[in-house]
C-alpha cells in the first residue's frame, strides 16, 4: 500500500522527508534533505528521493532493495543509499528506500513534453545506448528487470546541461537461476503493452524479455507514440492478443533511418529466440559510435 500524501511529519535519523513527488504502484515518493547537509560525517548527499510504503505492505520495496544491493556500480542504475524504517506521529511505520534524485523526472514525462512527435534521432540513440549499458549491467548479474518502461527510466543531471537517463524501479526484478531445466514462472509480473510475447503465451520472462521492452521504449522515444495500447479504443486484453500473435509484427515508420529500423527489428522479434542479444546491441551501428563519456 502507498503512504498518504500528507506523511511529511515521518522524517528519518539525519533526513526531512520534503514534498510529495508521485505515487508508484507499491509506495509514495517524497523529496528528502539532509538535516545537516554541511557536516562531514553526512553520509547522503544533500538531496534524495524517499520511496516510502507502510511497513506490512513493503515486500516489494524491501525487494527492490535486495536487488540494488547487487547493483550498486553503474552510472546508468539509478543509486540506492540505504534503508530506513521511521515512524509517523500518529503511530504509522514506513520502511524507506533513500534513493538518488533524478531532477529531470522521467524518460516518460520527456516524451510526452515532445508533444506526441518524439525525440531527435541524436537523443534516442544516445538514451538507447545509456539505457542497454544499464541492462547489459543488470542482466550481467543474473537479474531481469521485468518492467522496463519510460517511467522506470529517470534523468539525472550530467553536468553539462544534458541528462543522464537512469534505470530504476526494481521491485519487479527477477534473479535468473541457470539451470539446463527451464521452470515455469507463476508470478509474472510488469505492464501489459510492454510484456514480451514469450511471456503472454507461456509466462517465460528472462533475459530476451527486456530485449522486447527496450524495443518498445526506443519506438516511442522515436515516435512520442506507444507502440501498444495508444489507439484508445483497444482494450488492454486486444493489445496483449496481437503482441502475441506471432504473425502480427509491430509497425516501423518509414521515416526512421535505417540503423534505428534494424536496431527495432532486431529488439521486436516474436520469437525470443532469435531476438537480438545485448551484446549484437551493443555493437550494432545504431549505437556503437556514441561516445560514452
């Protein structure tokens, strides 16, 4: 269960818990500031964003955090700096995750602002590349994000007037167990116009699943239109039927140039078997002559 709104009096050991910034799907996101930001023992930075939820109900946060505990060390993973429970004047415990403020808000509030026409080629190549360093990262450590999206992806400020995007929201994170035999996972969990056929038809989410989800990200970076689900009068259950209809293939503008057509071909294929892997990504020449610095 998310926090309510008004929780501002549940502040932390060395934080003030600031403004209401959003509501996710398990918790309440909050400004944070450091109470002392000045003295040299702080162990934050001066500015945070909390990810707050009652305690009874914080599974999928105290989840999320055993995630970022294995991915700790990238620049395109937004950063975890710690766990805190605190408690509300009128007697409520929430378990808080302090997390690395991302002032640019969401790769999804970017696109809308593009008024519907999507980004400049320039962008979307140089956000897919950030973007597929961060899943190369995470699938590296044996963990599929499973809800990769626009809102999942958060920008943070580089220095130099432009943004880093910053793959976040790990409560749905999956850890891969290698094994020769393949077991069927019950909980299948993410959103509907961004799930992998592999998985609607039978419940298989690994590696090649954020494949599809990149895939469909970068569609609307490119398009400001999500690739799924955008014709209103589409049910939820219409759309999942054609992402599983291994004959009905996503449709690719002509305008985009032809390394962005083949990077979306090669990220939407139905059969996961023959998806493109991170690594043919990597080098592909959509993206292999962006500089990473």
């Amino acid at each position: 269960m998310a926090v309510e709104e008004d929780s501002s009096d549940n502040h932390g050991v060395a934080w003030w818990r600031g403004s209401f910034l959003g509501k996710g799907g398990f918790a309440s996101i909050y400004l944070a500031f450091l109470k002392k930001p000045k003295s040299r023992r702080a162990f934050y930075p001066p500015l945070m964003a909390v990810k707050s939820a009652e305690v009874s109900s914080s599974s999928s946060l105290q989840k999320e955090k055993e995630a970022f505990n294995h991915l700790h060390d990238c620049p395109y993973i937004l950063e975890c700096y710690g766990e805190e429970t605190t408690m509300s004047k009128d007697g409520k415990m929430l378990y808080n995750l302090l997390l690395e403020y991302a002032s640019g808000g969401t790769l999804a509030n970017f696109i809308k602002r593009s008024g519907g026409y999507g980004l400049p080629e320039s962008d979307v190549k140089r956000y897919t590349r950030s973007i597929l360093k961060g899943i190369d990262y995470i699938h590296s450590h044996n963990y599929v994000h499973c809800d990769l999206k626009p809102h999942n992806v958060l920008l943070v400020p580089s220095g130099d007037g432009d943004f880093v995007p910053k793959i976040g929201d790990f409560g749905l994170a999956k850890k891969v167990h290698k094994t020769k035999k393949r077991k069927f996972d019950c909980s299948i969990a993410g959103t509907a116009f961004y799930m992998a056929p592999e998985t609607l038809i039978n419940n298989i989410q690994e590696f090649p699943f954020d494949i599809w989800a990149l895939g469909c990200m970068v569609f609307e970076m490119f398009t400001g239109k999500s690739l799924w689900g955008s014709n209103p009068n589409e049910t939820t259950e219409k759309a999942c039927k054609r992402i599983a209809d291994r004959y009905e293939l996503p449709k690719i503008p002509s305008w985009i140039s032809k390394d962005g057509k083949d990077f979306l071909k090669g990220c939407l294929v139905k059969n996961h078997q023959f998806r493109f892997t991170i690594e043919m990504l990597l080098i592909h020449p959509f993206v292999s002559g962006i500089d990473d610095t």
